[in-house]
C-alpha cells in the first residue's frame, strides 16, 4: 500500500468512500432535510474542492482509504 497526494483521477474514489462511509456512519442519525442533501453529487464536489488537502492510500491501483486535513479536522 502507498499514501499519495490525492490528485483529480482520484476525486470518484474518494467521493464514493466518503459517501458509503457517511451514510454508513450519520445516515441514520442526522435529520432528512440533511441526509437528502449528502447526495453523490455534493460528495464528489467538496473531494474536489478539498483535494489539495487530501492523501490517498492505494493498493494495487485503486484507493481504498483518504483522509483529509481541513482546518484542524482530520
């Protein structure tokens, strides 16, 4: 496995990370008007607005985790 800057060809993996993830995570604890707005679309434009603060960990070619330094969020 190797951790990378994340880089645009990256943005589909990552957003679908995170949005598995939240919904996994929150989906059944934040109220609806939330959860509709957590949309595949909304995932995929705040992994590209974040990238530049992204790291990927890749295995065999593809990414199987990310993280993301935001401010003082990890």
């Amino acid at each position: 496995m190797r951790v990378l800057d994340a880089i645009d060809a990256h943005i589909a993996s990552i957003s679908a990370i995170w949005e598995a993830g939240w919904h996994e995570a929150h989906g059944a604890l934040v109220p609806e008007a939330l959860r509709v707005l957590r949309t595949t679309e909304s995932f995929r434009a705040r992994s590209s607005e974040q990238l530049a603060a992204t790291r990927v960990a890749v295995r065999n070619g593809n990414v199987v985790g990310f993280c993301m330094v935001h401010g003082d969020e990890l």
